[in-house]
C-alpha cells in the first residue's frame, strides 16, 4: 500500500471515531489535527472554538492505544459558544482605516485590521493573552518555519513560499491561512506577507473586513504595476497583504506564466526574513491551484474532520505527488467536554 493510500485510508477510518487523529502524510514531515468547529471565512459558520493539535510521526500510520489517548487528550480544547462566530461573521465590520501616502510612483496604502472582531472571530491576535488557539498554530508553524529558510526542495520552488489549500471548499483553509500567518507575525525574526491566491473566490479581505483591492490578478495583468502598488500594509507591523485582485477567466495561464515565476521568486527573495502564505482555490474544483503548487516549498492541505471523504483526499494528494514538503491540518475536530479545564494552568 502507498502512503498516499495510507493515508486516505486513515482519513476514511476516522471520520467514524469519536476522536481526532492525526493524519500522516508523507516520511519526513509531521502531521497536525486541527480541533475547530467552524472556518470563520464561512458566511454562516458559527464561532470556532480554540483548537487543539497533535503531532505525531508521519510514518506511525496505525494507532496504537497510547496514540489513540494521546490524540483524545490534545484534540479537544476547543469551547466557546457556537453562536459568537455567527454574530462576529454578520456583524457589520467597522469601516477599514485606508491610509494612503503621498503621491508618487508607487503609493503605499496601509489597512487597519480589526484585531477585536478578528479575535472575536476565533482568531490569532497578539492581544489574545496565551490560548489553546495560540499554542496549536505555534505548533503547526515550527516545523515549517525551520524548514523555509533551508535549502530549497526544488530547484525554483523556495521553502518561504507556503500554500495552504483544501480539496474542497469550506473545510478551513482561509481560517487556516490567516491564523498561520498571524501567528507568524509574532515572530521576532520574520515577517510575512499573505497571499489571498483564491482568485476565483477570494475571502481573505472578506474574513477580515476589508473591502476588495487590486492584488496579484492585477499585477499579472499589467506590468506597468509593482508589488508595492497593491500591497497592503496593515497595524500589525509583521504583516502585509497581497489581495487577489481583479478576476479574469485567464487566472489559470497567468498563475502559470513566466511573470508569476518571476514575481513569487522576487517576494520570496526581496527580504531574507519574510515568509509568504498563498490562500490557494480548492485543488479538486479548479485548475489554478494545481498550478500554483507547481510554484511552492511548501504545501498545507486543510481536511475537514468527519467530512471529507477518502476519495478526495487520495484525489487531492495525487495532485501533490511532485511537492515533496506536503504537511496536513485535520480540522474541526470532534471536542471532549472538559479537557479545556486542564488548559490553565500556572508555574509556581
């Protein structure tokens, strides 16, 4: 058996299970469950409780009794009501903050984001004081973090280039996408800029209450345009945004064009620090994130927890066959009532 078959067949096994399991991917890589109950960037999801996560070895593909407790225990520390993301996702956003510098050749543009609804929301914030929330993406960026700014998998395919997709749409990946890199914003040493690459559906400004903007479409498009000209720059000092921008039936052929080549090795190499996380389409639903993997170090694909079916997983692994660093998020996980109660605890 494979270990792509393995690893569809764990997926399939699961969704029967009471608890979250870890999901192994591929030999070298670890694997994290993700315990939320709902992607905020979904427009009716209620509120996603602070998740929880589990590593474990990537060749350990069948549970033993130890591993089952363990993956019980460190899966379920998500609570919280599950209207307050229903109301966050709603609620009318405050209106963005656009601030513009003076006229010149490239105008830099800064966004404000509103870090109170965004926490609100079930999100990474600075301001969030230590959560279970925090934790599991603290989890989920080091083994990638260590592995960006190592030598590159491939040649052209830099491992400070993350692309984080799904096999379908609703399982989490924007949710995912934003949290990691806020996550990463907290770094001392790196900074990051996020990518909605969701050309045909993009949510990222959506989820974070920001109003639609010129962004990579645009750049590909017209290259009388430079980075600098659509970035946003946001209050979080670590972080700026590239929006997907306008949307044109050509996005396939652009992604795959010598001037996108051109422009993520550019991104990827213009700041030795920056790390750079693509919200990519679903892979089993269009055609453009195949080819943005194709640009990638770094894949990290989101599966949906009692969902997802062993059918896509295997279909969408198989699109990922010739990415080497592929790490998956099992997300919304099944809780266990009460273990949050454990969460808090205190050195004396």
């Amino acid at each position: 058996m494979s270990i792509i078959e393995k690893a569809a067949s764990r997926i399939d096994h699961t969704r029967n299970t009471p608890a979250p399991a870890a999901v192994p991917v591929e030999t070298d890589e670890q694997v994290v469950a993700l315990n939320q109950h709902a992607a905020p960037a979904a427009a009716a999801a209620p509120a996603p409780a602070a998740p929880a996560i589990h590593a474990v070895p990537l060749e350990t593909f069948a549970p033993t009794p130890a591993e089952s407790a363990a993956a019980a225990v460190a899966s379920a520390t998500a609570s919280g009501s599950a209207s307050a993301t229903a109301a966050a996702a709603h609620a009318a956003p405050a209106q963005p903050h656009i601030h513009r510098a003076p006229s010149g050749k490239h105008s830099a543009r800064k966004v404000d984001l509103d870090l109170a609804r965004m926490r609100d929301a079930g999100m990474v914030t600075a301001a969030s004081g230590r959560t279970s929330l925090l934790e599991d993406f603290r989890v989920i960026k080091r083994p990638l973090l260590k592995r960006a700014f190592g030598e590159a998998s491939a040649p052209g395919r830099p491992n400070n280039l993350i692309m984080v997709t799904s096999s379908l749409p609703g399982e989490g990946k924007t949710y995912c996408a934003i949290n990691l890199a806020m996550s990463i914003a907290m770094e001392l040493d790196h900074t990051v800029l996020l990518v909605d690459a969701d050309v045909a559906r993009p949510s990222v400004l959506r989820t974070l209450g920001l109003p639609a903007q010129r962004g990579l479409m645009d750049i590909l498009i017209d290259d009388k345009l430079d980075l600098s000209d659509v970035m946003l720059r946001t209050n979080v000092d670590t972080l700026s945004i590239l929006p997907a921008g306008t949307s044109t039936p050509r996005a396939t052929e652009l992604l795959a064009s010598s001037t996108m080549s051109n422009m993520v090795n550019e991104i990827a190499n213009r700041y030795p620090d920056r790390v750079i996380i693509f919200d990519s389409p679903p892979l089993l639903l269009t055609s453009e994130s195949r080819v943005l993997a194709s640009h990638m170090g770094q894949i990290v694909m989101v599966v949906e927890a009692q969902t997802t079916t062993q059918h896509a997983v295997k279909e969408s692994l198989r699109q990922l066959e010739g990415c080497s660093n592929v790490n998956l998020i099992y997300n919304k996980a099944r809780d266990i009532p009460g273990i949050e109660e454990t969460y808090d605890y205190h050195y004396g």
